[in-house]
C-alpha cells in the first residue's frame, strides 16, 4: 500500500477499525517510550552523588 493510499473496507469504505488499531499501536509505542524517559530522568535526579567533603572523610 503507497503511503497516500486509503485502505478500504469490503464495501468501499475507509476502514475505520484498520485506522483504530494503528492508531492504538503506534500510541503503545510512544506511551512506553515516554514512561521509560520520565523513569529515566525521574531516577538520575535522585542518584546519589559524591560528596567532596565525604570523599576526604
């Protein structure tokens, strides 16, 4: 399928459920991407660092 072609349904209809799965697909995707970014960031700003002053003790 071209990327400017409508996918149909038997009677000639744009196939709303196909578009509704995609759509619920590639939401998955983005939503799990940016769980694991916030995650990430989330974690590094309450990594511990360091002390110079604890590091000469």
């Amino acid at each position: 399928m071209a990327a400017h072609e409508l996918k149909l349904d038997p009677y000639g209809n744009i196939d709303v459920d196909y578009y509704m799965q995609l759509a619920k697909a590639q939401r998955r995707v983005y939503l799990s991407e940016l769980n694991a970014a916030v995650k990430a960031k989330v974690k590094s700003l309450f990594r511990a660092k360091a002390s110079p002053l604890v590091a000469g003790h």
